[in-house]
C-alpha cells in the first residue's frame, strides 16, 4: 500500500526535498489511512522550479517541433508500458477504482502526449500575401506556463496541460492538488526518461497559496488551472493583474436531455455515465438530467434497477464500479447534499447512504444516489455537489427542455439523447456549453477541444486549440521594394 514518492518535487530532472514546507498526508480515500507524506513547496523550492523552466526554455524552443514532438511521444509509450503500475497509483491517490483508472487516466495522458507530439509538426504561422510586400506570422511559446490541478483526474491533468506546453516550446510547473500528489512526479521521471531536457517539466507540491505564489510570480507567462469556480475568479484575477495568459477549466451543473423518442437502454447508460463515472467527480457530468413525459417512467423504472446494481467496494478489487470520494471534507460535504435534497421535497428513489464495507469502514464511501421530483430552483439543481448525486426533472416541450438547460450560471457541458437527428443538431446549437454530446456523454478524446463557457471557464485544453493558447503571434511585414517616405 506504501506509494511513497522518492521526494516531494520534481525540479531540473531530479527529485527535491525541502521538508520545510508543511507537511502533506496523502490518504488512500477507502480507508482513511495515510500512504504517503509530502511537503509543500517553500519560497525557495518554488523559486527553483520557476528558475529550472526559465533556464531550459529558450533551448527548447529553438528546437524543430518534430524533434519536440518525437520526445513527447516516447514519453506516451513509456506511459502505456507502466499503464498498470501508473493506475494502481492513481487509484490509491484518488480512490478511484482500478476498472476506471486502468482504462482513463494514464491512457488519456498518453493518448495527449501522442497527439500533441504529432501535431505540433503541424502547427504554423500564416502567410499573408500584401501585392509585392508580404508578411508573415510566427506562432511562438509564452514561457514559463503553470498548470495547477483538480484532484479527480491528477496524471490525466498533468498530461492535458503539460503536453501542448511542451510541444509548443514552453516550459512547465506543474502543482498537482494537495489531495493527490503522487502520479504528477511519476509523470515527470517519464519525461526525463524519454529525453525531456531538464527543467521544462517541473512539479512543486502544495495547498493554494503555493498556486497564488506561482500564479502572480513575474516570471511566469500562463497560468493553466483546473478546478472550482471561486478558485477560478481568484487565479484569473491573480493572472490578469499581471497581463498573463490564462485557461481555466472550471466547474458545472450540466443538462442532459432525455426526449422521448431516445433509446431507452443508451439514455438509461448515458445518465449513469454523466454521473456516478469516477464517483460522480467529474467536472463536465450531466447532473441536471432532464427526461420527456412520455419515456420518464419507463426511464426512471430502469435507471433505479441499473443503479441499484453497480457495486461499489475495494478500488484495487477489479470487479468493483464505484470506489469512494475523495476525503472527509467532500463526504461530509456530498451527505449534506443528500440531506438538502431531502429536505427541499425532492424525492429519493435510492441511494444517499454510506454503504457498509467490511475492512473498509475509514472509507468516504457513499451509495449512488437518485432524486427525482425535484425543482429548477432547489440547491441540489442549482449547485455543483461533486459527487454521485443524479437530479431527474420532466418536461414536456423541446423549448422548455432547452430554456431550463441553460438556466443556470454554468456552461461546461452538455448532452442530449433522441433519435430525431434535425433536432438534436438544432438543440445543441441552442445550448450554452462549451462541449456538447448527442447521445453519448463524457467522452473527451485528445484529438477535440473541451472546456467551457459563462462561469465555467475559457480557454480550451486538448485539440490543436490548446497549442494555440500555450502560444502568441509575432506578425512579420517584409517589404520588397523601396522606402516610400514623405519625409
Ligand atoms: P479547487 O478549486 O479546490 O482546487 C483546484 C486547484 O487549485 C488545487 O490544486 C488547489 O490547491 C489550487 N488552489 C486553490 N486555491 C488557490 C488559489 N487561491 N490560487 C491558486 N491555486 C489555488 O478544486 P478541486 O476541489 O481540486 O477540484 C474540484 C473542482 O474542479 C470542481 O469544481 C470541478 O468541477 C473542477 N474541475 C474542472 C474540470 C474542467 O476541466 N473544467 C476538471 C476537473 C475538475
């Protein structure tokens, strides 16, 4: 069970430690036992990392993209190799079970390495022809760029966000979350082991103000962050103070609507996926399930029996669907959710308690939960709970299904099941997201842009969007005739 990292950070290809810094326990979430200890980042760890980049960057940068990219993509074969070791990890970090992290979280890191390796050969200025003079435009890296991680997805993080920075020609510091610290640094080793030179790959540990102190400090260009809203408003704020560039993937309550003509099994699957997947911590889920009157019954009669059987347990068991939350403070906080829904009038078809696990009763473990009967304006259909907590509301017209969808301060995502092709693309084009799905959700490939719109975020991770915002353009006029001057 031990996962304790050879050090704290990773700095210059090496790892640093500076047990100055406070102290960092990392819980394995099913049993609320400590499995490793890391220390946050001092002043002085934190100026190294940033100093590490700075020094590395220029070189890089004046590399050919192709040779970028081909270190990228043996960085990706070497994360498929360990794919085993990497998702134990992962799993004992986030609590995740081993089915999913097997399957979605090294491979998805991967998968962007690979692509990025590849695009980046791709990606050029433009031309721009003036009748004799002509110009011309460079796309080049920003710098130094942090990326500041959400616990749910940590190497998945670390691979959106550092690949196109790489490929790009920029440097990294990468501060994964305090509640998982691990497979960042086991990202990192990868790097320097495909030949990533050092210092363009950095990770420095740590609570919030290691994220301000890097988020505000002069040498940085970019600040890529993922995570809550209220963080979000204070990093952009940080950031924009200081002029840097800034992506933020942010949170959500996103719709997912159900007509009556949809596949009944697909719609069933789909809002099970948009919602009780990584236990429910997935920042793009279709909380908000909406259902048309006519399939509701049938819908909710099939929701209940399927969600009634997953089974939930030992993360390390590969048999188990659904591990635990993340720690204490998100269990405390996704019951309470449960108790608000109840409280509010909404109906319970099943779930909302702690199940009881023989060995693992430390564990932040919670039932997958179903509400129906419930409001626009209750707090379950309005706030982001971060876990598996699904909201089933009804509806009779498509007007009104896509009014209600967008009635909310969020716009990361969204996702509509039927049948009827004209109107899932007219739909779609009415919904205030920034990733829509047609009757599937969730899925997220590296090949195509995700991120979100209103309070959800801007800026956009993976696809050759994200190279674009890990860089700037120099525009170049070159003239080919004379200086014509009235002077
Ligand atoms: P969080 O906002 O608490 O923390 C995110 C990261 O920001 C952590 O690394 C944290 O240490 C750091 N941080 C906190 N305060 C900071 C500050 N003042 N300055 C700089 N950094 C600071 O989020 P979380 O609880 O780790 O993750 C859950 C949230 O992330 C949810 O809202 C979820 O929807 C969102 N999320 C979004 C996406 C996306 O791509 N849109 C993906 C995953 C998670």
């Amino acid at each position: 069970m031990d996962a304790q990292p050879k050090a704290s950070h990773y700095i210059n290809g090496r790892f640093v430690e500076d047990v100055g810094g406070k102290p960092m326990d990392v819980i394995y979430p099913a049993t609320g036992e400590s499995i490793a200890r890391v220390h946050a980042a001092t002043p002085n760890v934190i100026e190294l990392a940033l100093e590490a980049g700075r020094a590395a960057q220029g070189a890089w940068a004046r590399m050919k993209p192709v040779e970028r990219g081909r270190v990228l993509r043996r960085a990706a074969d070497i994360l498929r190799e360990r794919n085993a070791v990497l998702a134990r990890l992962e799993t004992l970090d986030t609590g995740k079970a081993i089915q999913e992290t097997l399957v979605a979280d090294p491979a998805s890191a991967a998968d962007a390495l690979e692509f990025f390796g590849g695009a980046i050969a791709a990606v050029n200025g433009e031309y721009f022809d003036l009748g004799g003079p002509f110009a011309y435009t460079r796309r080049e890296p920003l710098g130094v760029c942090v990326g500041i991680g959400a616990w749910n997805y940590p190497i998945q993080g670390a691979g959106w966000k550092s690949a196109p920075a790489l490929a790009m020609g920029n440097a990294m510091v990468f501060k994964p979350s305090e509640n998982t610290p691990l497979s960042a640094l086991a990202l990192a080793e990868i790097y320097t082991e495909a030949g990533l030179p050092d210092g363009l790959f950095n990770v420095v540990q740590g609570y919030g103000e290691v994220g301000a102190a890097l988020a505000s400090h002069p040498v940085v260009a970019k600040v890529s962050l993922t995570g809550s809203v209220p963080t979000g408003r204070k990093v952009l704020s940080l950031a924009g103070s200081h002029m840097k560039h800034a992506t933020m993937e942010l949170g959500g309550k996103s719709p997912l609507i159900v007509f009556d003509d949809a596949d009944l099994e697909n719609a069933v699957g789909g809002a099970m996926l948009a919602n009780f997947y990584s236990t429910g911590q997935v920042c793009s889920n279709g909380t908000r399930v909406f259902v048309q009157d006519g399939l509701r019954e049938r819908f909710l009669e099939r929701l209940v029996e399927r969600t009634k059987a997953i089974r939930i347990g030992d993360p390390l068991d590969p048999d188990t669907q659904m591990g635990p939350l993340i720690n204490k403070l998100q269990h405390e906080k996704v019951l309470g959710y449960v108790e608000i829904g109840k409280t509010e009038g909404a109906t319970l078809l099943c779930g909302g308690g702690v199940p009881r696990l023989q060995g693992l009763e430390g564990g932040f473990f919670v039932e997958p939960t179903i509400f129906s009967q419930v409001e626009d304006d209750m707090r379950i259909a309005r706030e982001e709970i971060f876990g598996p907590v699904m909201s089933v509301f009804g509806f009779s017209s498509e007007e009104e299904a896509i009014e209600r969808a967008n009635d909310t301060e969020f716009g990361l995502s969204a996702g509509i099941f039927t049948r009827d092709l004209p109107r899932a693309h007219r739909v779609v084009a009415e919904l205030q997201a920034g990733t829509c799905w047609i009757n599937h959700y969730n899925l997220s490939p590296a090949e195509i842009p995700f991120g979100g719109v209103k309070q959800s975020g801007m800026g956009r991770e993976n696809s050759v969007a994200a190279l674009h915002h890990y860089s700037q353009l120099k525009t170049v006029y070159v003239e080919t005739g004379d200086v014509e001057s009235p002077y």
